[in-house]
C-alpha cells in the first residue's frame, strides 16, 4: 500500500513536469530565427560538409609534390628454371654451345624505394587550381547561408502578415456580430426584415470560414519554420519582431557596384579557375624531373628450408640505386592541344556570364528598389484606406439603426473594408518581400546572420 501511494504522488508530480516539456514556448527574434536556420538547416550543414571535402582535395594534390616511399617484397618459387646458350669455350669444348640452367629454385627479395618530384609545373597550377576550388566551395556556402537567410525572413514576415489577418478578422467577426444582434432587435420589433438578418448571418459565417482558413494557413507556416529551424514540432514559437521594424540601413540610395555580391565573387574565382586550368594543360608541354632511389635486399636458395638455416651459404645480396628522372613530352596526338581549346572556350564563357549577370544586378537592383519605394507608399496609403472603409462602415451602420439605408449598402461598405484589409496585408508583406531583395543586393542579409 505505501509503494502504491509512493507511485501515485510520483506521477502527480510528473505530470506537470511533463506537460511543460511538452509545451515548451520558444521566443525568437528575426536574427535569431536566421541564426537558427543557418547552425542547424540541412542544406547549410550539407554545404560545410562538402566545403570540408574540398579541403582534403587540396591536401590529395598537394600529396603529388610529396615524396613516395614504397616498401615491396615478394617470394618466387622458380618450377622450372629458365636456361640459356653459352659458348663451349667456357668449359673447353670449343665451337659448341651449352645449355645451362641459370638462377634458384626460389627468389626472396624486399626493397625500399623513394620518389621525389623536383619540378612538375602541371602538378604545381593544380595545387593552386585545388586551393581556388576551395575559396569556391567557401563561397558556395556562405551563398547558402545568404538564400537560407532570406527564405528564412520572408516566411517569418509571412507568419506576423498572418497573425495581423487574423487579428483584423477577429474584430471583423466581434463587430459583425454586434450588428447581428441589433438586426435581431430591429427584426423582433418589425423595424427590419428577416432577410436582412440571414443575410448578415451569412457574411459572419463567411467570416468564421476566412479565420479557420487563416488559422490552417497559420499552422502550415509554422511547421515549416519548425522544420527550417530544426524544432520539434510540438514546441511552441513565439516571433517577438513586428511587421514595423526597419530592414534597409543604407536607404533608398542606388548602387552601382556589386562586386562584393556573392554571385559576382563566384564568378570571378571561377573566372580565375578557368584561367588557370588553360595554363595546367599549357604545362603539360613542359618537362618533369624527378629524383628517384631504392635499396633492395635478394636471396636465392634451391631448397627453401635454407631460407632459415644459419649457414655461410645462405647469403642475401644487397643491392641499391639513386638517379635523376627527366620526362620530356614530345607529342601526345593533339590531346593537349583539344584540352586547351576547351579550357579556352569555358574561360571565354564565364567571362561572359559576369559581364552579363553584373549587367543583370543593375537593371534588377534598381527593379526591387523601386519595388520597395512604390510598396512603402503603397502600405501608408491603405493604412489611410482602412481608416477611411471604417469610418464609412460606420457612418452606413448607423444610417441603418436610423432606417436611413439598407442591409445591401452596409454589406457593400463592410466588403470595401475587407478588400482594404486585405489590399494593406498584401502591400505590408510585399514591402518586407521586396526589402529583403534589397539586402540581398546591397549585402545587407549578411547582417542577420554574422553575430
């Protein structure tokens, strides 16, 4: 009886415990959410590990200027061994050859050998070739982290946009149902008709629809920014930043160099790659040296028990060598010469493909700029527009009480306050869609990210 009474009180009191891990409340700002997003996404995680795998490419090249140590052995049983004509005059039988049988039975030898490139100008450009695709790969990555960034803050402004949505029809709903009640009294009193009343019924309902519609959508966008941030779907997250906050720092002023952009710095090392690999396949033509040695150990016994006796007949027979390699390249059929085309040809390529997309930014630059200009007034005027569809609502609700206007007009006037509603909801993310296209221009999204 008491250990039944010790394990109630236990799970009485772990019950709370439970329930609050099961409701853990996240607040998070922009920055963080970017921060977040950029530690622990998958695509940015995926980006470093191939970053990583770059750099050992670099260390795999390097690893051809290095020296080369080689140990080798092998034991060889001779079935039979090979034999050879020597002239009779070795054993006084002149004007004969003899056959003679030449070698052991078996043959165990061991050496060490080293090789050492002292000049390999092809194995040099591609040391540096690798070194370059390294910076590329670096670049790669904080490409990634600057598209996570972006795709990260847009939804978050997309979920403040839909929290405001459901804010303004929550007091569509609560004002709407004020006029139904007092429909319903002038209905009771013979003021006004019962269509008037199912009519306003519809629209509430209609209403209710839109916020169930908004609290779906809600949904959906947070567990996509669970999902992003890598968050447990049951957590709950709360988004401490408002619609309001300013993004932009430099202003509304236009720039015309994006050399500091990331898309132009991966153009210009890849321009610098495919220069260097013309010159890679240009230094094919150029000689190799090399300096090359080995030490070798041999033994030759008829009888492999000898291999282990200590006898004066079982000798191993040393033997070794150091020189210097040259290797000169005379003709290879044309296949440097196809290979330097090709590498001429993707040069001329990207080189085009940057003056193009440096061209591209300017035009698309000042597009988003303007963008952002026409979508800022745009939110100030509806802000106005939505004050004024009130006030109208207004002014038709009470002519309505008064039995000055019908049902169909405050309906009507009820529809041009939802459509500025929803004209100023569209301009508010638009606004903060087109800023973040800014940022991404001028490098200002590295801001949400960099500590």
């Amino acid at each position: 009886m008491k250990s039944f009474l010790l394990s109630a009180l236990f799970l009485l009191f772990s019950i709370p415990i439970l329930f609050a891990q099961d409701n853990k409340v996240t607040s998070l700002s922009l920055r963080e959410c970017v921060q977040e997003a950029v530690d622990k996404n998958i695509k940015l995680r995926t980006a470093r590990i191939n970053h990583e795998k770059e750099g050992w490419k670099v260390n795999e090249s390097l690893s051809a200027l290095l020296p080369k140590v080689n140990i080798n052995g092998s034991l060889q049983d001779n079935l039979k061994l090979s034999t050879t004509i020597i002239p009779g005059e070795i054993f006084g039988k002149p004007g004969t050859n003899m056959p003679v049988q030449m070698g052991a039975k078996y043959n165990a030898n061991g050496s060490i050998g080293i090789n050492q490139v002292l000049y390999n100008q092809t194995a040099l450009t591609a040391l540096r070739i690798s070194k370059k695709l390294e910076g590329l790969n670096a670049l790669s990555v904080e490409k990634a982290g600057e598209e996570l960034a972006t795709e990260v803050s847009k939804l978050y402004f997309l979920l403040l946009t839909t929290d405001k949505q459901k804010l303004l029809i929550e007091e569509n709903i609560a004002r709407t149902k004020r006029m139904k009640d007092i429909v319903k009294m002038l209905v009771d009193n013979g003021i006004s008709k019962q269509v008037d009343y199912d009519r306003i019924s519809v629209n509430l309902e209609n209403l209710y629809t839109q916020l169930s519609n908004t609290d779906a959508s809600k949904e959906q966008q947070l567990n996509l920014m669970k999902y992003m941030l890598e968050i447990p779907l049951h957590e709950t997250i709360v988004l401490t930043d408002t619609t309001e906050m300013p993004l932009l720092r430099q202003g509304s002023e236009l720039m015309s160099d994006f050399s500091d952009h990331i898309d132009i710095r991966m153009l210009e090392s890849q321009k610098e790659i495919d220069r260097l690999n013309q010159k890679k396949v240009t230094h094919g033509y150029l000689p190799t040296l090399s300096f090359t040695g080995q030490y070798t150990y041999t033994g030759l016994r008829q009888h492999f028990g000898n291999y282990f006796n200590d006898s004066s007949e079982n000798n191993w027979f040393a033997s070794s060598f150091v020189g210097i390699s040259l290797s000169i390249p005379l003709f290879d059929g044309g296949e440097k010469r196809s290979k330097s085309r090709q590498a001429k040809l993707e040069y001329q390529k990207t080189v085009m493909t940057l003056d193009d997309t440096k061209e591209h930014f300017s035009l698309n630059y000042q597009n988003e700029m303007n963008n952002y200009l026409n979508y800022k007034s745009n939110v100030q005027r509806q802000k106005q527009n939505i004050a004024l569809a009130e006030k109208v609502y207004k002014e038709t609700a009470l002519k309505y009480r008064e039995g000055l206007s019908t049902m169909s007009d405050l309906l009507q006037d009820e529809m041009g306050l939802n459509d500025a509603q929803a004209s100023y909801l569209s301009a508010l993310y638009n606004l903060k869609e087109a800023e973040l296209n800014v940022m991404s221009f001028n490098g200002e999204i590295r801001n949400l990210i960099n500590n």
